[in-house]
C-alpha cells in the first residue's frame, strides 16, 4: 500500500463506525469550558450530513444526564455548531 496522506486517513475513518464517540465528543466539549464548538470541522464529522449529525448528536444529549446545558444548531446547510449554555451564560455575565 502507498503512504496515505491525512486526509486519506480522515477519509477512511469517517467511512467506520466510531462506537461511543458521540459521547465521548460531546463529554470532551463540556469539559472544555468553551462557549460553542463547529461540530463540522472536527475531523470524525467532516463530510456527514449536517441534519443527520444534528439528529443523533440531539439523541444523544438527551440521553445523557446532566446535560440539559448543551445545544445543537444548525447554523447554515453545512455546518453545525454545539453550544454549552452554561459556559455562554458564564461569559455573558463575565462581560456585564
């Protein structure tokens, strides 16, 4: 096989199955402490279709508990972002 550049291998991974990585993603995301994140440009979820993506990351929210903080916006055709509330009202408050 020839050398794969890294885009080849983000290629490749999105093809597979990735069991457990909506709640890892969105576990990481919280524990970030940031405001918002562009679900679409994290590698694992370049190339998905956005309502789709939105749907099972929704799902999955849900189905975690104490997550009741965190969103998904649809922000345009391409492009989805996760929003933790909480972090934005923090910052809201921050700047008041």
């Amino acid at each position: 096989m020839s050398t794969l550049s890294a885009e080849d291998i983000t290629r490749l991974l999105s093809q597979t199955r990735n069991r457990g990585g909506h709640e890892r993603f969105i576990r990481r995301f919280v524990e970030s402490g940031e405001m918002y994140a562009v679900v679409t440009d994290e590698p694992e979820y370049q190339g998905k279709p956005v309502q789709s993506l939105r749907t099972t990351l929704t799902q999955k929210v849900k189905s975690l508990e104490g997550f009741d903080n965190v969103r998904l916006v649809k922000a345009d055709d391409d492009t989805l972002i996760i929003v933790n509330t909480t972090a934005l009202e923090a910052n809201a408050s921050d700047e008041s």
